[in-house]
C-alpha cells in the first residue's frame, strides 16, 4: 500500500533546498488530486492553480510503467499518453486517507439500497403496483391498501344500498393484483395473503359497522 503524503505551504517553503537538488538532477514524481488522477506532475494543463494535490512518495523514482500500474484508472493520460488501455481500466492500488471514510459512506449507501430493495414491491413483472389512484410502493403499503380495499368491498356490500359497480369491479381488480404482488413478493401462496387480508379486513369492517350502525340507528 502506498502512503500519501500532503503538501503544506510552510512544507513546500522547508522543501526548496531538496526542490533545488531535484531540479538538478530530476526523477519521477506522481502526485494525486483526491477524487481525480494521479499526475506527472503539479503542472498538468488538466488542473487548475487551485487544484489540491497529494504526493505519492514511495512512487517517487519508478518507472514510468510502474506508476501508471499503481494508478490504474486515475493515471492521467494527458501526463501518461502511452497507457495502455487495459491498466486503464484497472482500479489504482494505492490507498488514500480518505479511502476508509469513503468506503464507509459507500458501505453505508449500499447497506440503505439493499433495506429499501428488502422493503419495496412491484407486479411480479418489475411494473409499479399502481392503479388509477391507488398505488404501493413498499410491502407494508401493500398490505394496508389490500385491508383498506377489501374492507370497502365489504362496507359497499354491507352498508351501501346502491354500490357504485364501477369502483367496486376496480376495487376487486387492485385487490387482485395486490394479492398476486404480496405473494410473489413474500414468497407465499396468493390464497394464503387473501385468507390472511380478509381476517384483518373483517375486524376492521366490524368496527365500521358498529360505529356505522350507532350513528345511523
């Protein structure tokens, strides 16, 4: 692993005498801006006179070749034009200090992805659990939408005179579809979601009805 070293202005000031024997004698330097590409040099007309850069001691006096080995992706191919694209496209070997902070929010980032994943429910095609103005986006959603939907069936069966057919024929369709969503989704048989949605809507709807039937007498 190689270490990075950084550059203060009161170390670069203390470096001159040390800058001056290179200058003299010269050998290869490769620098990092952390998040970009490794360079030749702090000159690059990639950068900028504010660009940041950490230097890679122990790259210092490699071979060309070898640096740009280390570098892998992030070797800049404006200071290393005959990299050959297969080191290119390799990841760099050397780590930064900020690597573990990084890969740590990345850990984090996929740790959140994988719980919403865990969490969220489509049509067993991959198609959003969507219709009309019903919709579901997480398992939980779904199975208090088919409760609420199978308790208005209920109470358009029980305490409507005249139910409305076209909300009640919608009615079952998302209750369809929920069923066939939640079972794909947990892996369990689509009669088993529906005795279980109906258990749940049936307490409910009892609730309805009494408070239904306190009301109207």
């Amino acid at each position: 692993m190689t270490r990075i070293s950084h550059i203060s202005a009161a170390a670069e000031a203390g470096a001159e005498p040390l800058e001056a024997i290179y200058r003299q004698h010269g050998w290869t330097r490769a620098w990092y801006v952390p998040g970009g590409h490794v360079h030749s040099t702090t000159r690059c007309s990639t950068c900028f006179p504010t660009t940041s850069f950490a230097w890679l001691t122990d790259l210092s006096g490699m071979d060309e070749t070898d640096i740009v080995a280390q570098a892998g992706e992030t070797a800049c191919t404006v200071c290393y034009p005959t990299a050959p694209a297969e080191v290119l496209s390799r990841p760099r070997s050397f780590r930064y200090a900020d690597d573990e902070a990084r890969d740590a929010k990345r850990a984090e980032r996929a740790r959140k992805a994988a719980e919403q994943a865990e969490k969220a429910i489509t049509r067993p095609d991959g198609a959003p659990l969507v219709l009309g103005y019903n919709r579901a986006a997480t398992l939980v959603s779904a199975h208090r939408e088919l409760a609420g939907a199978l308790e208005d069936l209920l109470i358009d069966e029980h305490l409507h005179q005249y139910p409305n057919r076209e909300y009640v024929a919608e009615k079952r369709q998302w209750v369809d579809m929920l069923i066939e969503a939640i079972a794909h989704k947990t892996g369990t048989s689509a009669e088993q979601v529906r005795e279980e949605a109906n258990g749940k809507a049936e307490k409910k709807f009892a609730k309805t009805r009494r408070d239904y039937e306190r009301v109207n007498g």
